[in-house]
C-alpha cells in the first residue's frame, strides 16, 4: 500500500512539546567558561584525555580492514533507514509473537506515561535501570519521582552521577568528569560507611557494588535501553560490560526497553556488522563483556526472568529527520567516537552542552530535537577540524551537518546582531576591492607597530588579550604590495 | 494515571507511520532485500587456537579436560581457590546434555538448585557455542542455563564442547538458528568477566557480574 501523505500541524510536534523544562544548552557559552575555569573538571577531563583515543586507534589496528568493517555497519544502516516503516512494522509483528509488548511514543513525555502506566498496574515501588540515553532525553527518573517511585540508575558512571543530581556528561562513560575522590565524598555523604577506606577505586566499585546488588534484587520493574532492535527475530539487543543491564533485565517481573525508532536493523547478520564497530569505535574493545538479546518474558519452563516484556518506541523527532538534510544523523550509535575526538569536547566536557547529548553529535541532535532556537550556540561550538567525522564509524558528515545548521540559524535570524552585522559588513568591504586593499594595509600597519598592538591589546580587545596576542606583523607588506612587487622584478 | 494504553498506542502508531511514510519512496508490502554483508574469514583448522587466545585477552582463564567426569574435582579446585564461599548453584547435575552420566559432586562443595539469588559464590553453566573471532562464550536461557547464574554470583565456569566452535559472529546466529516465536528469552555473548572503567576510566573487574570466568573446555581426544 502506498500512502500519501502531508504533515499537518497537528501532526508535527508542537513547540511546547518539543521543549525541555530542563534544558540549559541555550547557555553554552556561559558554561563553557565556567567549565574553563573549573579546576577539578579539568583534572577530570585531563585524566580521561588520551585514554579512549589510543584504545580505539590500537583496536582498529588490530582487525585486517576497519574501513570495509565500516562499510558494511554503514550498508546496514542506510538500507534500514531506506526501510524503516517495513522493518519497524516487522519487529512489532515479531515481538508480539515471542509473547511481548509494543508501545509507541511521539514524544518523551509519552513515553514517561507509558512507563508509569506499567508501572502503577504492577504496582511497581521500585524501579531498576541499566544505562538509557532515550530515558534521558525524557527526564524519565523525574517522572518516576514525582510518582512515587524509588528509581536507581546500576551503570556505575548513571549510579554516581543520580547521587551527584547531575545529568551524564558523556554518553558512554555518563561520569567521565568526576575524579575518584569527588566519588569517595558522594558515598561517604550517601552511604552509610563508617570509618571503612574508599582510597583505592576498587573500594569504591565494591562499595557501588554491594549497594546495589539489594536494589537489583528489590526491583519490581527493570527498564534498559537496547543498542539494536532486531526485526527478524522480535529481539532487543544490549551491549554493556558491567552486566548491570542484565541484571535489570532479568531480576525483575516486568522489564521495559527503551529505545528510538532508527534503532531496528533487519536482522541478527546486520547486528554482526554494527557490533563489529561499536565497541571498537567507543572504548577499543573488540566486544564488550555482555552482549545480550532479549526477546520477550519466561518460558514456562524457565526458572528465571521477568513475565513481561515490553518496547517502547519513542519518536521524538527522527521522523522528521527521515527525509531530511539530516537523515545521516540517523545513523548514529551513540559509540561516542566523535566526543572523544573533539577538541571543544575535550576542554569543556559534557555538561556545557547543557542537554543529554554533548560533543559533536549532541551539538546536532540538540537542535534538531529541542529546537534550534533554544540551543543556538551548539552549532557554533564546533573548529571544524573534521576528526569527528574521521572517527566516525558510521560515516556520518557531522561538519557539513552543523554547518547545515548555522545556515539555518542565519536564515532564522538567530544568530547574535553582533555576528551578523561584523559578517554583512565585511560582505560589503570585500565587495569594494579599493576599500579592502586600503583596509589591509592600514591592518598590516597597525600589526607591525608593537606600540599601537600594546595599546588594542590593553584598551580594545582585553577578553581576546586574556587568552592570546594579536599577531604580530613584520612582513615587507600586504599581500597585494608584495605580489605586485614581485611581479615587477620579474618583468625586469 | 489511567491512560487507555490500547488506544493510545494506535493513535501515536499511526502518526509514526505516517510521518515516516511521507518521506519513504513508497511503503513496499513486501520484504526489501537487504545487500548483501561481508563476513570477515577465519583459519578454520586454527579455530581452537585463535577463540583461545582472543578468550584469554578477555582476562579469563581456561583449562582443558578430556572427560566430563573432571568437572566436579575441578570446579572444587577453583573454588578452593577464589573463594571462602563453596555455594554452588547449577542445574547441571548430570549434564543430561553434554552426557548421560551423572557427576559426582564432593561434599565440599554446597550445591543449590537455581535460579541463582545472590547467595552463591561459583555458578556452572555450558555454552551452546562459542565464537572464534571475539573469544565469546554464547549462552541460551533454558531450565539447564538459567540466566541469573551467568550473573549473580562471584565466579563463573563454564563448560564448552570444542566442537561447538564456530568462526564469526554470523557463524553463531546461523548454529543459533533463532527465528521468532522460538526465541530463547536471552541469549548471552559472554567475553570476560564483569568490568567498569567509569571512574577514572581505570578498569575493574566485577562491577555488578561475575568477577573471575573461567572456562573448562572439552576436548575431543
Ligand atoms: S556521530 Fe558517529 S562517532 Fe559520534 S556517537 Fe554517533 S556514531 Fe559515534
């Protein structure tokens, strides 16, 4: 069957539901300053520099060609996209007859209901949960909350940061800008310890992990994100290496998967393919500890596992990217590749991007998914280097992509008058050949006078003087001057 | 909160699709044909070898045995060795799989019927199959594997028949043979024990699962 179709307004989500009550990425730049300036993060982020990049580059090293590998993870994707209302339509199916549920949500806040439905007709008090990035995007554990709910995060980097009340800084390692004794003081505060030593790291794993081994064994729902969502067999695919997502998936009589639509692939081959990058490409291991699939409740002859199963299948505007300049962006994995490869990354951390998604793939989703006017400097934050699209291993033109997106912002007139009226000005010079030349000159001038630099640098430009010099000038003369003059003494 | 979930579910489903569909060339009836992937090739009279090595770069350990009748004396050992807890949980009694013979079991070792709860210090389980080209050790929930004893306990061991080796991770969902409506609730690819590196990105072992695995691998002679 072959539909027509046009989006009316009612249908595309409106501007309050796309907003997000937490959402600071609109103050980038504030927090990128403070994050600057501040010294235990960057410690933190010091400490985390280096590691992942090594890792990752020794792993690819290690396999005979990364770059076919790459291909065919890629040759999955873009056929799926190609595919994505059969193979959902395909999992659904496939799910159902392994004895499970699926639900569907358009928006986060969607998605919260119908988890607190579940959860109110189980009569769930607590709540486990293994690492979910579509949970974060909906607040989820506020939700549970301000229902009552007891919710605990078990990844130990989620764990740490819902003790610190802070959202993840990184989406593969969420406390990646605490250092072990930010760590030791949050237990000591939350846990009750005594005099006991929490010097050594392995103190505090053991510590995080006895206090959660009871939750897990308490928890009346468990809910998990899935890395894949399998069409063929009905299946949930989760990749972790603490096991706690295994746990959160087996314990409890209900668990609950969450995870957006792009996330279904065909078919247990194609998952081969995309494992084969993703733990590589996010923390140089050729597989992580636990790869599961899960695909519905008990047998009736098992002895364990939940007796519910549900997927929801949250939408919050990928839809609207099918089809779209941005389509590519669809094909992320969430490896985390290009955070730590990004040198704004790297300086500021996570956080300053002031929503769940940070790093060069989080300054596109933020945008497309909170609204371009609520986080106009994320495109911004980026050099252009291109190592994130280097590292991808998904291919995806991350660059070109937020380039698209500053398009926008100066089409939407979101960009700062300064900005604009500095770049209508300098349309208008370089029009005006005569203009600029003299413009140049009076420039070079300026440049090479270490005088009349001292004096910008002191009275005009003191912010830019904080961190560098304006550069010093002592060539024989604009570019223009010298090619003419060489030009002459070649005639001669 | 009493929210016609049914209903709900119907009218987001749609407006999914729909979206969707608007930007799909059409909406095809009929499976689309997935290109064809590439599958990397191992040496398959190395097979052994290389699953060994890759499994050991895991931070596991292995030992083989020729007969099944060793296992009790050996899961003793180890535990003798890694832990002042000998609970033992497993359902492989007399490995009905593997053999028919029952296992005599020392009375050193406390046996405790699954699932697992968190008690038990060594967990027995087998491997349906194991892939060469990332050293892991497959395992499928069943009353014989449940999945709480890959999980809840400190050490975990288990068994795998030489045989059962396989190349790549394609070679293991073909052996798998899974289709929908017979799947096993959980299929687990197992490479190493439990780990973290989310402090400090300093890795440790047993993070939530098992902190040692150790694997007794049976060879045929
Ligand atoms: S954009 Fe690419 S590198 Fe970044 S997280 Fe997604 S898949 Fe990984």
């Amino acid at each position: 069957m072959v539909m027509h179709y046009k989006p009316t307004s009612q249908e595309t989500p409106s501007d309050s539901e796309l907003k997000n009550s937490s959402h600071q990425a609109l103050f980038f730049k504030a927090q990128s300053s403070d994050a600057l300036l501040d010294e235990t993060l960057q410690e933190a982020l010091k400490k985390a520099k280096g590691g992942f990049i090594e890792k990752r580059s020794q792993a690819i090293a290690d396999v005979e060609s990364f770059d076919s590998y790459k291909q065919q993870a890629q040759l999955v994707k873009n056929h799926t996209l190609d595919h994505l209302a059969y193979y959902l339509t395909q999992f659904e199916e496939n799910v159902v007859k392994n004895g499970g549920h699926v639900h569907w949500a358009s928006t986060p806040e969607q998605l919260n209901n119908i988890i607190l439905h579940i959860c109110e007709r189980r009569d769930a008090k607590f709540v486990t949960k293994g690492k979910s990035m579509i949970s974060e995007e909906a607040n989820l554990n506020e939700a549970l909350e301000a229902a009552g709910i007891d919710v605990t995060e078990t990844d130990l980097g989620e764990y740490i940061i819902q003790l610190a009340k802070e959202p993840p800084s990184h989406i593969i390692v969420p406390a990646i800008h605490k250092t072990r004794q930010q760590v030791e003081a949050l237990f000591r505060e939350t846990h009750d310890l005594g005099e006991r030593d929490l010097d050594k790291i392995s103190a505090l794993v053991d510590e995080a992990r006895l206090q959660l081994r009871q939750k897990f064994l308490d928890a009346d729902v468990g809910i998990t994100g899935a890395n894949m969502l399998i069409a063929d067999t009905g299946s949930a695919m989760l990749v972790t290496n603490e096991g706690n997502g295994d746990l959160t998936a087996t314990l409890p009589k209900v668990h609950i998967v969450t995870a957006s639509i792009e996330k279904v692939i065909p078919d247990l081959e194609s998952a081969s393919a995309i494992l084969r990058v993703l733990a590589r490409s996010a923390t140089g291991q050729p597989i992580t500890s636990y790869t599961s699939l899960f695909s519905g409740p008990r047998d009736i002859e098992d002895l364990d596992g939940p007796d519910e199963f549900h997927v929801i299948l949250l939408d919050n505007q990928r839809s609207q990217m099918l089809g779209s300049p941005f389509e590519e962006m669809l094909k992320c994995i969430k490896c985390g590749a290009c955070l730590n490869h990004c040198p704004v990354y790297s300086a500021v951390g996570g956080h300053a991007y002031g929503w769940v998604y940070p790093g060069p793939m989080g300054s596109v989703l933020t945008p497309l998914m909170t609204g371009l006017k609520q986080s106009s400097d994320l495109p911004n934050a980026s050099t252009f280097c291109g190592r994130c699209e280097e590292v991808c291993p998904m291919g995806i033109p991350l660059p070109e992509l937020l380039r698209q997106l500053r398009n926008r912002e100066h089409e939407e007139h979101l960009t700062p008058w300064k900005t604009r009226f500095s770049l209508q000005s300098f349309m208008w010079t370089i029009q005006h050949p005569r203009l600029f030349h003299w413009l140049t000159k009076m420039t070079r001038l300026i440049l090479s006078n270490s005088t009349l630099t001292h004096f910008f640098e002191k009275h005009l430009f003191t912010s830019w003087y904080n961190s560098k010099e304006l550069p010093k000038n002592h060539s024989k003369g604009t570019f223009m001057e010298q090619y003419k003059q060489n030009s002459k003494q070649k005639k001669k | 909160m009493s929210i016609n979930l049914n209903r709900f579910n119907r009218v987001n489903r749609k407006k999914i699709f729909n979206r969707i569909e608007r930007t799909q060339k059409a909406a095809i009836p009929q499976a689309p044909k997935r290109p064809p992937l590439l599958h990397p090739q191992l040496d398959i009279s190395a097979l052994t070898d290389i699953f060994l090595s890759k499994f050991s770069a895991s931070s596991s350990t292995f030992q083989s045995i020729d007969c099944l009748s060793l296992v009790p004396q050996l899961v003793l050992q180890y535990a003798e060795k890694h832990s002042a807890n000998k609970t033992l949980v497993t359902n492989l009694h007399s490995i009905l799989t593997l053999d028919e013979t029952p296992l005599d079991w020392p009375e050193t070792l406390s046996l405790s019927p699954p699932p697992a709860t968190g008690n038990e210090a060594i967990g027995l389980s087998y491997a349906t199959t194991a892939i060469a080209e990332t050293g892991s050790l497959v395992l499928t929930s069943s009353e014989k594997n449940p999945t709480t004893v890959n999980f809840l306990t400190d050490h975990h061991i288990i068994i795998l028949n030489e045989q059962d080796i396989v190349p790549n991770i394609e070679s293991m969902w073909e052996r798998l043979s899974l289709s929908a409506g017979n799947m096993p609730r959980a299929v687990n690819i197992i490479t190493g024990p439990s780990r973290t590196a989310d402090i400090e990105q300093t890795i440790q072992l047993g993070a939530h699962g098992p902190r040692s695995l150790h694997l007794l691998l049976l060879t045929q002679r």
